[in-house]
C-alpha cells in the first residue's frame, strides 16, 4: 500500500469507525476505480495521439515528396544551364580560332 492508501485506511477506520476489514476493503475499492480511470483516460489519450501522429506523419510525407519534386526539378534546370553555357563557350572558342 502506498503512503495515500495507508492515509485514507487510517481515515476511513479512525474518523469513519469502520472495522479493519471494511476500511481495507473501502481502501482497495477506491484505489482500484481510480486506476481503472487512469487506465481508461491513457487509452484515450494514446488513441488522440495515434490519430495525430498519423496526421502528422502523412502531412510529413507530402511535404517531403514536395521537395523531392523541386529537388529534381532544380537539377534538370541546372543540367540545362550547364549544357546551354558549354554550348555558348565552345561557340565562342571556335569563334576565335576562326577570326584567326
């Protein structure tokens, strides 16, 4: 038992005058209701969680397949760039060698 229970059975068999075995019993009574509403909110609590969790998790998901999107996109851009700048330089080398 612990320092509350042992409190509240003194209470129940000092003030209330009940039997040793009635103050127990009340005792163990109460401590079993509030477990059993302990229990009973955790269980909500970790359904809420879980469904926010999940919304969290799939918002996480289109965020990230977003950026992938750009990631390849910024890469096709740069390749272009790159090749339309070697086009424009070797251009401009064979330029010279013909001026020449």
């Amino acid at each position: 038992m612990s320092t509350v229970n042992i409190r509240l059975y003194d209470i129940l068999r000092k003030e209330l005058n009940l039997s040793d075995e009635k103050a127990r019993n009340l005792t163990e009574t109460i401590e079993q209701v509030v477990k059993d509403e302990v229990k009973a909110d955790s269980n909500e609590y970790k359904s809420i969680f879980k469904a926010d969790f999940k919304d969290l998790d799939t918002k996480f998901e289109k965020e990230i397949s977003k950026v992938e999107v750009k990631i390849e996109q910024s890469k096709s851009d740069m390749v272009k760039w790159f090749v339309s700048l070697f086009v424009a330089l070797a251009l401009m080398i064979i330029g010279l060698y013909i001026k020449k």
